[in-house]
C-alpha cells in the first residue's frame, strides 16, 4: 500500500497527564536538590521512551539552575544503544554509554570508575556533589544481569539529600524488569478511548472517516505505537472511506513481534495451548476470555498436557480465573495469531471446531470453520447467517453475520450481511463496530438496512437533521421488501424531527407510517433480526444446525398507530382528537413489556401531562433494556425516566438517573443523549442551587447541541440558566435569557418546552419590569393549561395571574395557587408561590400575614434541597421581622459583601463607600445589587434595618 501524506507524528503526547505530574515532580525535587527514583514499566509500544524523552526536554538545557550556587544541572543519559562517548548538550553533558559494556570515560576529571557496583555508586555521588544530576536509563531490561545489580546497588544507596534523580524504563514482565520490583515504579497502561481519539485525529489530520477511525482505535487497543503504524499505511482513499480496508490491516508488525517474543522462552506445548487460547477466543464474547474446559479438550486431541499452560501464567502472560483463560495483554493474543504460520493457524480453528460438539455450539463451532476457511465459502456463510438468530446476544449475532459477509461470494449478499452485522453491533452497544461494518457495505447501489442503520447511528450520535433523511431515504428502500423496518426508519426520522423541534418535519414522517404498519410484510421489531433464506445447512455437523424461524405475518399494533395519530393530532392542534388516541397508547402500554414501546407510552404520558404515568413507563422501559436489551437503548431509557421525574418535582431522582445515564451514553457513544441529560442535570442544579454546576451541565449541554440541531436539549440549557440566575435574584438577566424562548420569533425555543417555561418567564418579567412582555405569554400559557393534565400547570397559572394582577386582586389569586398545590404533590412549585406571595405581602406592609407563607416557603425549599431558592426565603423572613434559625443574614454574604453593606447601613454614598473600601463606585454598586438580592431587601432603609436586627439577635440570642 502507498503510505498517505496526510499521517504525521504526534507532537504530544496524549492521556497522559498523571503521568506528566509525577515526572514534573520528580523534577521539581531535584531542581530543589532532593533526589528520587522511578521507574517506567509498561507493554511495548504504550510510550515510556517518550516519557524519558519529555523529562530530558524538561530538564534540558532550557531548564533554571537550582538556585543553590552549584551550577546548571548533568544530564546523564544511557542506553542500550551501541555507543560510548561524552557528547556536549548545550552547555550541559549527556552521557551516553552502552550497556553491557564498560562505563563511559572519565567526566571533567573525575576518575573512571572500574565496573565493580561501588563504583557506579561512587560515580553518581561525586557528580550529584558537583550539580543537580538527573540519570536516564532507557531498557534497563537490556542491561545484563551484572550492570543491572551494580544500577540497583547504586540506586538504592544514594540518599534522597543526594542531588541524583534515576528515571528507568523497563518492559513490563520481562525477565530483566524483575531486578527493579523494589524501587518505586509507575505501570504505564492502554490509552482511553478519548486520547486515542484525540492522537488519531491529530495523525490524520482529522480526515479519518468515522468507521476507518473506529476500526483503526479497535484495531490499536489503546497503543499508540501500534495506532501510528496502522494509520501510517492507509493510503488517502482509505481514510476517507472510499476504499476498502485490508483484513487484516497492516502496520505494526514488529511491535507485534515484540509482544510474542514474550513467550519465546516458554516451551512448545505451552506455547501451542497459548495459541489454542487466541484462536478460542474467536467464538467468544470480546473481554471474556478462553473456556478451559475447551483448552483442556483440544490439548488432549493434540496430544499436549493441559497443565502446561501453568508456566504462562507464572510468567504473567495469561491468568486463569473461574474457567477461563484470559491474556493479560489483548495485543498479545493477536500478535500470537498473526505470527503462526498460515497453516498451523487453520489446523488448530479446525481442531477447536472438533471439540466444538453439541447443539448448544453450534454458533461457536460454525466461527471455528470460518476461521479455518481457505476462501469463500457460501455453504459455510448460510449456515453462519442461519445461526445467527434469536435467541443469541446481539454481539453474537453481529460477529457471526461478520464472518457469514466475508465468506460471501455474491456482493449484494456481502452487502446485506454487512449491514445486518453492523445493526446488531449497534443494538449491542457498540457503534463504533458498526461504522466499522458499515464501511464494507460495498454493494451498488447501497442496500436500505445499511442507510437504516446510518441513520440511527446519526440519530444518537450526529446532526439530527441527517439522520432524519438517512431514514427517510431508508425508509423508501425498505418498503417493498422489510415493511416493519421501514416504519421503524420512519419513526427514527419523525423523532429527529422532534428533537430539532421541525413539527412540519415530525407530522411528514409519522404520516407516511399511516397504516403501513398493518401492510403485507414484516411486523416492526425493535430488536431486529437477519433475513436470512430458509434452505438446509449444507455443511455436516454432529448434531444439525438448527432452521430458523420463518419470517411472520405482522401483527396489527394498535397502540403504535394510536400513538402516531394521537401525535399528529395534537401537533396539527385537534388536541380533543389527540388527547383521547394517546390515552389509548398510554393504556396499551400497561400491557406490554417491550422496551420501546414503553417509550413511546412514557413520551404519550408527558405529551398529555401525566407526569407519574410517565415516570412509570420510564422506570418499567429501563428494567426491560436491563433483563432483555437492547443496549443501544439504556441511555433514552434513563433520559426519559430522568426528565419525567424532572417534570414531576423529584429532582434528586432526575439527578441520580440522568448521571447514570450520562455515563451510558459516554460509554455507548451517544453525544445526543449526552446532551439531553447534561440538560436535565442543568436542570436539577438550577432547584439545588448549585450555579456552577448548573452553568457547567448547559454548557456541556449545548456544546452538542448546536451543533447537532437539538432544540429541546438548548431549550432546556437556556431554561435551567435562567432559572438559576431567577434563584439568585437576577431577575433581569433570567427575563433576558427566557424571552426569545417563549416569545413568537425566529429564536423561539422548543415546542414541547417552551410552555413549561413560560412561569419562570412570566416571574422574571414582572420582577424586571417587562409585564406586558409576560402578559402576551400568558394567554397561550392559559389555553395550554386547559388543555394538559399536568398537575403544577392550574397553580403556575394562577401565580402567572397574581403576578400581574392588581394590588386589590394578587391576594386572591395567590390563595386560588396555593388552593390548586394543595390538590397536588411537588414542593418546589408550591415553595415558589409562597415565595412570590410572602414578599408581595411583605411589600404591601403587611409583614405579619408575610411570615406565614414565607417559613412555609423555607421549609419545602430545605425539604427539597433548594438551597439559594431557601437562602432567598430565610432572607425575606428576616426582613419580615421574623428571626431564623442558623446563621444571621449577614453570613449570606462575602467578607467584601458584608463591609459594603455596613457601610451603606451607616448611611454612606457609593462614592464614600468606594473611597472607605478603595474600589471603584461600580464595585460598590455591583457589590450592593447582589447584597439586595441575597438579603432579599429593595433599599437603603430595609438594609439597615435587617443588619440592626440581625445585631441585636446576635446581642440576645
């Protein structure tokens, strides 16, 4: 292959900033004149030389001298490379000298020291007198054993007041690294997946296509070594996607070589049980290991006892734990396959696939003759596509279909295998592995599943706006032949509509279903299966493979078809309509135990404002992706559990489950589903009142966001922002934030939040004095309450109308809000109105009636763990004349908060305060607007007499 000019070497190194720190550390002592030791220890390939390297850049000739009158610092630097010199190092010296071998000539002076260990130490102590000295041993394994014991003897007797540091690499479970066990050592691992994404993009260039990029991170198993070599070898076409992949890739050869000669010294049984392992594992689930019992039956075919495979285990090359057989390194295994011979590698698939007896080893058996194929074989590919069926793991599934592709002759064969491969990948949880597959669809044109699998790809991970013509396109492929994958690629497209918040868009693709679900054909299964022919399997076994099902005659399913008319009905504003066919989809989905239709009763339960039917649709779609998968689904099914208790006040429930599903979608490469759940824990942190937090999930959210085209997630951010600054008394900035959502415009945000957020907008509004902007909401909030059933919606309302109303009528319509909460559950809505209606009461002078409403407001905040919102409520008691338990107000402030306030309360002018203070007026104006907003106080007068009480409080507690 022509090597691509696009692959450079990386500039930096990358995952490694713990390991960075230490080193820095190391150095800092001894630029403070205090040696230390460590040393590097890791597979090959993982960058302990780069990390010597870096720690000479560090402590090269840009590095300051100590400061303690000795000089610049030595930099002795040895090798097992051929050399034997004293080289000038910008003014410093480096000393390379060969190992095994005799020590270098003398230094400046000092004697050459004869080979004896006394001597090395005697060397490293006399030039640690002269300057700081950092000593660098590259492969310290290489050493021979006598320079390896006089390092040791030498390392272990300077003191740490000697200014020596000793950095050593040494191959991890080498025999020479043994000799090092007692110093201090620091065990390099893979990279993680986002560093090895990171190092790749920056080889590439970031060109790689996603299935090439995914493929080459499998491929490299964190090395990055061996990812620079695999990249290397990729010519322009191939990165790009545009041509195919060599199977297996090319690059890294001899780091490969450099894992099995690991074993080189074990004997040839053992190592032919080794290479009995790796091949097993062929038919396993990734990361499981080798069944021993397997290992045991082959051994005895060949003629190798088993327990030969002890002195592997000795040696650190596989562990043994509850029957399987598992290699410590994963590249070890694959480098002991790609060095057998052709041949000898055949012969032992074979042999697998005889001990591989039993209907229950069917599949397994199958992957074994697959592996031992010496072309295409389509007898063999048919049975592996037959096996492949249900009841059997998706992963399973996915990687007999692999095989069953490649064994295939005819291309639109291949194609579809492929694509059946990658969907089941996909539903394992794996989407890497189906772009991957995705990539080998070659068949001209493109078959429909490969187009439908894309799109679900893009659905989770990419711009929903692609995804949804991905599946629309799918969806026409599809229709004459796979009716049931055809309306699910039209529910894909019409839920990337919904995210986009394009009703146009969500209303086209719901009705092209129409009753296409009811059609001849196959019945939409959200756990899809292959298609394969049902003809006998051709190649002999023990026992035959077994026929799989035949493909059934849909089922008519009347909730899905209530759900997408009762969809369409309430978007096109026949709420009367829609409201009864989504009762009838949120009844059906009482009955049934399928995790995807139990979403989409969940999302007909918010649509009509019952939030708890929603939260136990939620709950009940995660226990089933849990029992039965797939996994593909375990975010959406938290996100929905999570926003559903969000909607019903359980803000520390939403929370616990929105991180859980965070580190799902994270793991399962699902950025969307990200977004949507850093959204909700904005969300939740906005109640909490923890601002930076809150500030941190919507960013995080709408980094995807945006880009992606996901309008709720954004609405959500902007909305939880907002409520935070609302919490903090920055009723303005909240009034800013939340009008161009609720407002008619271009930036209007998404349909099916905006309304739950007008509350905020209309309380925000007033408090900054923008009440006829709140009053246009209103109106719209009005028709939207006497339509849902959510049960905050009548008492937000009714406080929307208090709000504004008169003086002579808020009282009345705060007591008709506080009616409506009392008739339902959720805490915090109710704390809020008795916020709103404890100050308005204590701004019309009547502060004893206020106090009633206000300690009620404090204490469901604190039951809630509201904590600014309950900090907001005490303030207001306190101004209500009523003393709190716990701190004084004057502890809600900063230390700068509380000398501004004392001084305004003595009657002093910004300007004179600013002089007192030496800050600026606007500091001072800044400062009081925050202590105004803490103390929930609106002048000079209320200030002063808050802290006078708070004083005498503090006098007479």
């Amino acid at each position: 292959m022509t090597p691509s000019t696009t692959v450079r070497s990386p500039l930096r190194l990358y995952g490694r900033s713990g390991e960075l720190a230490i080193l820095e550390t190391l150095l800092a002592r001894l630029g403070a004149g205090r040696g230390s030791t460590l040393v590097l220890t890791g597979a090959p390939g993982l960058g302990r030389t780069a990390l010597l390297r870096h720690a000479q850049d560090i402590y090269g000739p840009e590095a300051p001298a100590p400061g303690n009158g000795r000089g610049a610092p030595v930099l002795l630097h040895a090798t097992a490379a051929p050399a034997e010199r004293l080289l000038p190092y910008s003014g410093l010296h480096t000393l390379l000298c060969s190992a095994p071998g005799p020590l270098p000539s003398p230094v400046a002076g000092i004697p050459r020291p004869d080979t004896a260990p006394t001597a090395l130490l005697d060397l490293l102590t006399t030039l640690g007198a002269l300057r700081p000295l950092l000593v660098c041993v590259d492969d310290v394994h290489a050493w021979d054993a006598g320079s390896r014991a006089a390092l040791v003897f030498a390392i272990r007797r300077l003191t740490p007041a000697r200014s020596v540091a000793v950095l050593l690499t040494a191959a991890e479970q080498h025999a020479g690294e043994r000799d090092f066990t007692a110093l201090p050592s620091l065990r390099l691992g893979p990279l993680d997946r986002s560093a090895s994404r990171a190092l790749l993009d920056r080889l590439t260039g970031g060109r790689a296509d996603p299935g090439v990029r995914e493929e080459l991170l499998r491929e490299a198993a964190g090395n990055p070594r061996l990812l620079t070599a695999l990249a290397d070898r990729l010519t322009e076409d191939q990165l790009a996607g545009r041509g195919g992949l060599p199977q297996p890739l090319s690059g890294g050869e001899s780091l490969l070589d450099a894992y099995a000669a690991h074993i080189d010294g074990l004997p040839d049984d053992t190592r032919l049980l080794l290479l009995f392992a790796a091949a097993a594992e062929e038919h396993e689930p990734e990361g499981t290991g080798a069944d021993a019992a397997v290992l045991l039956r082959a051994g005895q075919l060949a003629g190798v006892d088993p327990g030969l495979l002890s002195p592997a285990e000795t040696l650190g090359a596989v562990r043994i734990d509850g029957g399987r057989v598992h290699f410590t390194e994963p590249l070890l295994r694959r480098a002991l396959l790609r060095r057998a011979p052709l041949a000898r590698r055949r012969a032992v698939h074979r042999l697998l696939a005889t001990v591989l007896d039993g209907p229950h080893r069917t599949l397994p058996r199958l992957v074994q003759r697959a592996c031992a194929a010496t072309g295409h074989d389509p007898a063999l590919a048919e049975a592996l596509a037959r096996a492949a069926g249900p009841p059997r793991p998706h992963a399973d599934r996915a990687a007999a279909l692999t095989r069953a592709a490649a064994l295939s002759t005819d291309e639109a064969l291949r194609g579809e295998r492929f694509a059946a491969a990658a969907e089941h990948a996909w539903l394992a949880g794996d989407p890497g592995r189906a772009r991957a597959l995705l990539t080998r669809v070659r068949s001209v044109p493109a078959p429909g599943r490969a187009h439908y699998v894309r799109g679900l790809i893009a659905l989770r991970d990419g711009p929903a706006a692609d995804a949804g013509e991905a599946l629309l396109t799918a969806a026409e492929l599809l229709a004459p032949h796979d009716r049931g994958r055809a309306v699910g690629a039209l529910l894909g497209a019409a839920e990337a509509a919904w995210l986009t918040g394009d009703v146009p868009g969500y209303l086209h693709a719901m009705n092209r279903i129409g009753g296409r679900d009811r059609a001849p054909g196959r019945s939409h299964d959200p756990v899809p299966d292959p298609v394969p022919d049902p003809v006998p399997d051709p190649v002999p076994d023990p026992v035959p493979d077994p026929v799989p099902d035949p493909v059934p005659d849909p089922v008519p399913d009347p909730a899905l078809d209530d759900f997408r008319s009762g969809m369409c009905a309430v978007l096109d504003g026949r709420t009367d309509d829609g409201r009864a066919l989504l009762r009838g989809c949120l009844d059906a989905g009482d009955r049934t135990g399928d995790p995807a239709a139990l979403l989409r009763s969940g999302i007909a339960a918010l649509v009509l404002g019952e939030v708890d039917a929603a939260c136990r649709a939620g709950a009940r779609a995660l226990a089933a992706v849990r029992a039965h998968g797939p996994e593909a689904l375990l975010p959406q099914a938290l996100e929905h559990l999570a926003y559903g208790e969000l909607r019903a006040g359980r803000h520390a429930r939403a929370r616990v489950h929105a991180y859980e599903g965070l580190r799902a979608a994270d793991r399962l490469g699902q950025r969307n589903a990200a977004a949507a759940l850093h959204a909700v824990l904005a969300m939740a942190a906005s109640v909490e009142g923890d601002g930076a937090a809150c500030t941190e999930h919507a960013a995080s959210a709408a980094a995807d966001a945006g880009p992606h085209g996901l309008g709720q997630a954004a609405t959500l951010a902007t909305w939880a922002v907002a409520r935070a600054d609302l919490a903090a008394g920055r009723h303005t900035r909240a009034a800013a934030r939340l009008a161009p959502l609720v407002l008619n415009g271009p930036r209007r945000g998404h349909f099916a939040a905006l309304m739950l957020a007008v509350p905020c907008f209309v309380e925000a509004a007033v408090l900054a004095g923008r009440g006829e902007e709140a009053r246009a909401v209103v109106e719209e909030f009005t028709a939207w309450t006497a339509w849902t059933a959510d049960p905050q919606a009548p008492a937000q309302l009714a406080r929307c109308h208090a709000l504004l109303a008169p003086a002579g009528e808020a009282a009345d319509r705060y007591e008709e809000a506080l009616a409506h909460h009392a008739r339902s559950s959720g805490d915090f809505e109710r704390a809020r109105t008795e916020l709103l209606y404890g100050q308005w009461l204590r701004r019309q002078r009547r502060t004893r009636e206020a106090r009633d409403p206000l300690r009620d407001a404090l204490v469901a905040f604190e039951r809630c763990g509201a904590r600014v919102w309950a900090e907001r409520a005490a303030g207001e008691l306190r101004a209500a004349g009523e003393s709190v338990a716990g701190s004084g107000p004057v502890d809600l402030l900063t230390a700068q908060q509380r000398r501004v306030a004392r001084c305004v309360a003595e009657g002093a002018t910004n300007r004179e305060v600013a002089v007192r203070l030496s800050v600026s007026p606007r500091t001072v104006d800044h400062h009081l607007r925050n202590v105004f907003a803490a103390l929930g106080v609106r002048s000079r007068t209320e200030l002063a007499r808050l802290l006078d009480r708070d004083e005498e409080n503090a006098a007479n507690p």
